[in-house]
C-alpha cells in the first residue's frame, strides 16, 4: 500500500485540517472535528445535515455551503458517523426553521442518524437515499444502497432550503427527487482502506465488478471486462427499466476515484446515447469524481428525471468546494 498519510490513524483528521484551511472562505470546523459547516452561519432557513463514512470526497463535507449543505459529519473511512457528531452539528447550524437529515441507506448511517433526531430534541426529518439498482441488500445496507444519487437530492433540496421552503416540504421534495434518481456503478479495480493496508477484495487484470458499492461491496456478478459501450448499455438499461416513462433527464457520470476523465467522458458519450436511443432527452449533464471510493478505478451512471421544479432548482447557484454554479 502506498498512500501520501503520516498514519492510518491521523489521516481523517489531517485531511479536515487541510479542506478547511484550503476552503476557509466557505467552511469551518466544528469542535473536536465532528462536523464541517459553513463559515458563514444561514439563520432562517431549514438546515440541511448530511454526512458518512469518509472516503468518498468530496462527499459530503464538500457539499457544504451556498445552496447545499448547511453541515457534514464525517465518520472514519467506510465507518458511518457517531450520533453526537450528528447532534452537535444541529445544535450549530439549526437556525429556527428545523433540520433535515439527507441519509444514505447503509445500515449504519440510517440506525446513528435515528438515534440523533431521537436525541437531539429540535424538529428533525430525514430523506433516506436509496438510487442503487444493482442489488437490493448488500454488506452494508438493508435495501438499496445510496449512492451518487445522494449528492444530486443535497443539490435540488439545497437550492430549494434557500428559498425558504419549510421543512415538510423539503422532505417531500428531497423524497422525490430520490424517487426520481436511479444509479449503477462498475468497478475496475478494488480499492484499499488504509487502516487495513490491502484491496478490499481480488479482481483479476481483465475482470470488472457489474454492480459495486462505494465500499467495494460486490456486484450483480463478476465478468470478464467488455468494451465501454458494452458496460453502458447494461448499466443504462437496468437504470432505464426502473425510471419508466422517457422525458427530460439529468445524467451524472461519477467517478470512483482512480479513473481519468478522458474515461468518463467517454462513458458520457455511451451512456447518453443509450439513453437518447430509449426516448429521454438528456437536458442536464454532470461529469466528474463526486462520490468516490477512495483510488477504486471505475465509475457509477445516475439518471434523474426531470421535471419544472427540480430542473430550475438543479440550475440554481451553488458555491463549495466541490460544486460551484451561477456564482
């Protein structure tokens, strides 16, 4: 394992150390390092709390500020957040317009989430993510995985929180969205937590994983690696048979992490043309690596269907550190 860390066990807190001071102009660090917020306070509004096991940058701490998150709490590598990160992350951002929980499904994450809006006596709602079409249990999840679905709900229920929508509303909205978002990932290569110092699991020189989690979970089956078009056509068509009805769509293509965006964009060019021959017309596009699984070469396709109302809050400016629009 080769990895730029003074120790497994420093290198959460010192990557913190180093994405708050690069973005201090739109973050700050909550004590004791359990939460990542945004520098400058947004009272009046609903606060939207997110958070995971780190990992996968920028997910979620990247998410923070104008238009997206009010606060992220990250847990160790693949390791969900503990509740008080959670509680005390809405007791600093809470502005008097209530909380809304954006959650992954991992068992984990959704269980420490609970306990936290239980616990921390304010008025919280949760939206539970759920995009994954691969499989519908896996290591980590009772029910689909979320996955890079995740960041395109923080994205339309962010814009829509600016607004002023209340917080009934907005879980609403945040439940639709997901509804309206499905996702698949492929996966090349495993990748290495560092605290364990070797590849999450085998994968041969010419094999891919149809199907991974974020956390190298397995797939719908292993096989032998196929041309790009190949992939897209099986990924789109397992996404486009759950979304039904053709129509307008937003098409991500996410990055896990070691893959070059020569690639991605490559896969773009596949994905929207199945896509496009399925009747949808592809009127939003994002490329890029947004929900990573630390170096794992591969890449997840999300699709969302779009309407009016998500279409212009998609559209709507956002400033993070890793999402930057009409600002």
């Amino acid at each position: 394992m080769k990895k730029f860390m003074n120790g497994a066990e420093t290198i959460l807190a010192e990557s913190l150390d180093g994405f708050v001071a690069a973005h201090g102009d739109i973050v700050a660090m909550g004590d004791e390092r359990k939460f990542v917020r945004r520098a400058t306070p947004a009272p009046g509004k609903v606060a939207l709390i997110s958070g995971g096991g780190s990992g996968h940058e920028p997910l979620h701490a990247g998410f923070v500020g104008h238009g997206m998150l009010d606060a992220a709490c990250p847990g160790q590598v693949f390791t969900s957040p503990t509740p008080d990160q959670m509680i005390a992350a809405a007791e600093a951002v809470d502005g008097g317009a209530g909380v809304l929980f954006i959650v992954k499904n991992y068992e984990g994450d959704v269980m420490n989430f609970e306990m936290a809006a239980e616990m921390a006596g304010r008025e919280i709602m949760t939206v539970v993510t759920d995009d994954d079409v691969a499989v519908e249990t896996s290591t980590y999840s009772i029910g689909r995985r979320g996955v890079a679905g995740t960041m395109v709900v923080e994205k339309v229920v962010g814009a829509a929180a600016e607004e002023g929508l209340s917080l009934a509303d907005l879980k609403a909205l945040g439940d639709r969205v997901n509804a309206a978002t499905r996702s698949m990932g492929v996966a090349l290569t495993s990748c290495t937590v560092p605290a364990a110092g070797s590849p999450t699991f085998a994968i041969g020189d010419d094999e891919m994983e149809m199907g991974v989690g974020i956390h190298g979970e397995p797939g719908r089956r292993r096989v032998k690696l196929e041309p790009a078009a190949a992939i897209a056509e099986e990924m789109i068509t397992a996404i486009a048979s759950e979304l039904g009805d053709a129509g307008d769509a937003l098409l991500l293509v996410n990055g896990f992490g070691g893959t070059p965006l020569m690639e991605l964009y490559l896969m773009y060019h596949e994905a929207r043309a199945k896509l496009e021959a399925r009747g949808y017309r592809v009127a939003r596009s994002l490329v890029g690596n947004f929900v990573t699984s630390l170096e794992m070469a591969g890449c997840s396709l999300t699709v969302t269907r779009l309407d009016d109302e998500i279409a212009r809050l998609w559209d709507a400016p956002a400033h993070t550190a890793a999402l930057r629009l009409g600002m």
